[in-house]
C-alpha cells in the first residue's frame, strides 16, 4: 500500500456513513470523468484514421440502410 493509499483509508475510517457516500460518489464522477476523457481521445483516433481513408460520404438512404440493418440485428430471432 503506497503513503497516499494509507493516508486516504486513515482519513475514510474518521468519516461518518453520510460523507463517505459523498467520497463514494465524488470518487465515481472522476472515475467516470476519465473513462469519457478516453472515449473522447478513442474517437478523435478513429475519426483520424477515418478522414486518411479518403472515403466518399454515405449518402441519406445509405445511413438509413444502415440504420435499419443495425436494428434488425439487435432484434431478438434476426
């Protein structure tokens, strides 16, 4: 256990009930806070290697086909 790590659970152990569930939730918002930081930076990635391709764009009833084959494979017995 690293200095940080004791000194947090010391401080956590004095707490009462009620503050702890704030820790708890303050502790999820940055953990969900860097999971969509890196989501961002996936999808700047993607969308990089995306433009490279030089790809024409889909057009209206191309998305929709799409759109539509993606629905009937998530439907249940597709």
């Amino acid at each position: 256990m690293t200095a940080i790590e004791a000194r947090l659970l010391k401080r956590l152990k004095q707490l009462p009930p009620g503050r702890l569930a704030e820790v708890v939730d303050f502790v999820e918002f940055l953990a969900a806070h860097e999971e969509r930081a890196a989501a961002a930076a996936r999808l700047g990635e993607a969308m990089t290697k995306l433009d490279a391709l030089n790809l024409a764009p889909l057009s209206e009833d191309e998305i929709e086909e799409e759109v539509q084959t993606a629905r009937k494979a998530r439907r249940p017995g597709a």
